[in-house]
C-alpha cells in the first residue's frame, strides 16, 4: 500500500489511543490500588490464598504479569509467522485485542470473593493487550518511510497518553465525585472504570481496523496444494527470519541491549504504583493522580526525544535516556516523602516514552525492507516480553527475599547500567546508515 498517507498513519495511531487506557487504568493506577485494598485474606491482611498457595497479594501481582508476558513470548512468535504466511495480521491483532477487552470488562466483578477470578482476567488482559501490540508496532514500517519512523512513533505513543488520560479523568470523576452518581461505593466506582477500558479499547480499536490491511499472502497460502498447513508454514516463516535476523548483527545488539534495560524500564512501569502504596504508604486517589500527571509529562517527552534523535542519532538518544533511567532509580531508593514521588514520577514520565517510542522506531530502521514485517517484529516482541517476565521476576523475587522493594530497586539500578554499556557497542543510526552505504558501494 502507499506509504505516509496521512488517513492510513492517523488510523494507526488510534489503536495507541484504544489501546493505552489498559497500561494507565488497569496496569499503573486503578485496578492496582483497587487490587492491593480488595486481594485481602479474612482478616484483612495482604497474605492470601491463591490456588493453595499462601503468597502476599503485591508479590503476586508481580508474577502474574511475569506469567502472562511468559505465555504472550511464546506465542508471539508462532503468530506473528503465520499471520505473514498467511497474509491475516489484522485477524490477529484484532483476536488479541477482543481477548483483553473482554479480560477488562469482567473485572468489574471483582471483589474480595473472587479474588482469584480477578487474577485470571488481569492475567488473560495482558495476553490480550501484549499479543496485538506486536501486530500493531509491525505495521510502523509498513505505512511509513523510514524517515518519518521516528516522529509516527512518537505520534503513536502521545496519543496514547492522550486517549488514556481523558478516560482516566471521567473515571476519576465518577471516583471522587460519587454522590453525582446516586452515591456508589468507592469500590462500585473503581470497578465501572474497568468495564470502560473494554468498552473504550473495543470502540476506538474499530479506526484502525478499518484502515490498516490485512497483508499480502504468501503463494502456498494463496494456494493450499502449494503448501502444507498454516501452522507448518508459519513455522517456516519463523525459521526464515530467524536466519536472516543471523545476517543482522547490528539487529542483535540492538535487541540484547534493548532486552536488558527494558527491564528496568518496564518493571518500573509496573510496579510504580504498588511501591508508593506499599513502602510510601500513599492513598489510593494520590497515587491516581500522581500516575494521570505521569502520562501528561510522557507527551512531550516522546517528542522530545524524537526530536534529539534527529539531531545525534537514535541510539545517541537512547543512551541519554538510559542515563536518566539510572539516576531515576538511585532517587527511589532513597525516596521517603510524597513529595519526593511525585518529582521522581515527573522525571520517570520525560523519559518513559522516549525511550519506548525510540526503541520502537530504531528497530524498524535496522530490520531489511520485507513484508514480514510481523515475523521480524515478534523477535522485538519475545525480547521486549521476555523483559518483562525477568524484571517483574527478578523484582517480586528479591522483594519477597529481603522484604524490601528497595532492594528491588538497586537490582533495576544494575540492570539499566548493562544496558547502557551495550548501547554503546551500537554506533548511531546516522552512522550505521552510512556504513551500510559504503559497503554496499565496495
């Protein structure tokens, strides 16, 4: 299809739109302090009964995203290499994207009584929310040339900030003004601001569905007898790509440095709320409010750093990012008052979608021009997840050892230093560019 065509790129940035109240709503704010008040044991402590384990209800959070972005990793690959064979990327981004609209919707049933139907939803929402992701970011170097990666990139995330920002204020209206509403309970309130995500993600997801394409079939898909099954050839797309990816050496070092500070990155986003809660002992409406000014900031952080790549090179600018991410969690651990939070979160938002918008666009610039483009983006996501499931790991794990999510904290600090050192093994994209140039020339 035509490339930078300006309806084809603003659909495309709506599914950020739809799809950024879940990370806000149900990750970062409502549902988890809504979680650590309701996943309580009979006499209102924190340790509960979870499929007949005894485990503290801020320590299973932790490992059902681990859990859950486990699964989405070792699906994503499979998926994403039969959506290309078979030409279905947006069949599949739209299953993922039902799934966890679906996933939100019933947790509006949660209370202290079905504590572990909650989980299994929460759990099958982050399966539902990761899995499109991957088919969403694939789209970037389909609908856009690569010098307009960057500010489409960053385009996405702000409007993600935005979308989910403006249902998070109707919802904290509806929270913090509940007589205007025939005077619910506070717990009823929190529980309606679920049902909106999935009423929200479903509506919206409905722009970008009707805009982007399905994708271009490969010849045994178009005929069957020229092939074996969708799932045999999927695998061998898989395979293709991953041989190819060995050809990529930039690729690799960019996806190694990428999977270890997106460690810290993403177990920062995750488990932000839970420790304002638990070791700054904030309420519940402060640490609302505190993440609702944390997607404002993030807006002109992501273009800023797009603009800064522009000018010194994406990995220059990720670097710079990765910086900031360090002296971030040497404050938290630190960190005592409120006060000291909210500057903190007003930092973390700078550089919270710079660097996810920058990582983004800078893979979609190293990976070949192909129309596997699903296939290649489901290493980025098996990385990315993988991640995920380490960081929360590594997180719940040291918590639950030392009794401390400070600790926690110094293992991330770590985490985020590696990733620099490995970023600078990557020359910027301008020069990597270059090089390319020349050695194609000899």
């Amino acid at each position: 299809m035509q490339k930078n065509d300006p309806r084809t790129l603003t659909a495309w940035t709506f599914y950020d739109w739809a799809n950024s109240v879940h990370s806000l709503v149900i990750v970062s704010s409502i549902f988890p302090v809504y979680f650590s008040a309701t996943a309580l044991n009979e006499a209102g402590g924190p340790v509960i009964d979870f499929l007949g384990m005894s485990i503290k209800n801020s320590v299973l959070f932790s490992y059902t995203v681990s859990a859950a972005f486990l699964l989405t990793a070792l699906l994503s690959p499979v998926c994403t290499a039969i959506a290309d064979y078979s030409g279905r990327k947006k069949a599949f981004m739209k299953g993922f994207c039902y799934t966890d609209a679906i996933s939100c919707s019933l947790l509006y049933f949660f209370t202290q009584d079905t504590t572990t139907f909650a989980v299994i939803c929460f759990w099958l929402s982050l399966i539902g929310w990761s899995g499109s992701i991957v088919f969403y970011n694939s789209y970037l170097p389909d609908i856009a040339t690569e010098d307009r990666f960057d500010r489409v990139s960053a385009r996405g995330f702000s409007m993600g900030y935005i979308g989910s920002v403006l249902l998070m204020i109707l919802n904290l209206v509806v929270i913090l003004k509940r007589d205007w509403f025939g005077n619910i309970s506070e717990a009823m309130a929190s529980r309606l601001a679920f049902l909106t995500v999935g009423l929200w993600w479903i509506g919206f997801a409905q722009i970008p569905f009707s805009r982007l394409p399905d994708g271009v079939r490969k010849a045994a898909a178009v005929n069957p007898s020229a092939g074996s099954s969708y799932l045999l050839n999927g695998f061998k797309e898989l395979r293709k790509v991953f041989s190819e990816l060995q050809m990529l050496p930039m690729v690799k070092r960019f996806l190694l440095a990428f999977f270890v500070y997106n460690m810290g990155v993403q177990t920062v986003m995750y488990v932000a709320t839970i420790f304002g809660s638990d070791e700054l002992k904030m309420e519940g409406q402060s640490l609302i409010i505190l993440i609702l000014l944390l997607q404002l900031v993030a807006i002109p952080g992501a273009y800023g750093f797009s603009r800064l790549s522009e000018r010194i090179g994406n990995t220059y600018a990720l670097m710079v990012a990765v910086v900031i991410w360090i002296g971030i969690c040497a404050a938290a651990y630190s960190v005592q008052t409120e006060m000291q939070f909210f500057a903190l979160a007003s930092i973390v938002g700078l550089v919270m979608g710079g660097v996810q918008s920058l990582s983004r666009s800078t893979y979609s610039k190293l990976i070949p021009a192909t129309t596997d483009t699903a296939s290649y983006f489901s290493f980025y996501d098996v990385t990315e997840k993988s991640s995920i499931v380490l960081g929360t790991l590594l997180y719940g794990l040291i918590e639950q050892l030392t009794g401390s999510m400070r600790n926690s904290v110094l293992a991330l600090l770590v985490l985020f230093v590696i990733g620099l050192v490995l970023l600078w093994r990557i020359p910027s994209q301008k020069i990597y560019r270059s090089s390319l140039e020349k050695a194609e020339l000899l």
